[in-house]
C-alpha cells in the first residue's frame, strides 16, 4: 500500500493543500442553506421552484 501511495504522490495525482477554515465554514454554510432550500421545495414551501 505503501508503494501505491508514494507512486500516486510521485505522479502529482496526491497533492498537499493548506487548511482553510474559513473557506470550509463558507461551504458548509452554504450546504445547509441548500438543504433548507430542498426541504422547503419538498414541504411545498418554497417560492422560488
């Protein structure tokens, strides 16, 4: 498994990215509006479908 990893890590294929906790906030607001939203569409309640 070891060699798998390190041959994907090689390749570019496994990346490091930075912590971005504001980014990820933003985002996870965002999917709990959109499930407000597809609750609301599903109860008939919402005005914008």
């Amino acid at each position: 498994m070891r060699f798998r990893f390190e041959r994907c890590k090689e390749k570019g294929k496994i990346i490091k990215i930075w912590d971005n906790s504001d980014f990820a906030n933003k985002e996870l607001k965002e999917a709990r509006d959109d499930l407000k939203s597809a609750e609301k569409s599903i109860n008939g309640d919402n005005p914008n479908v």
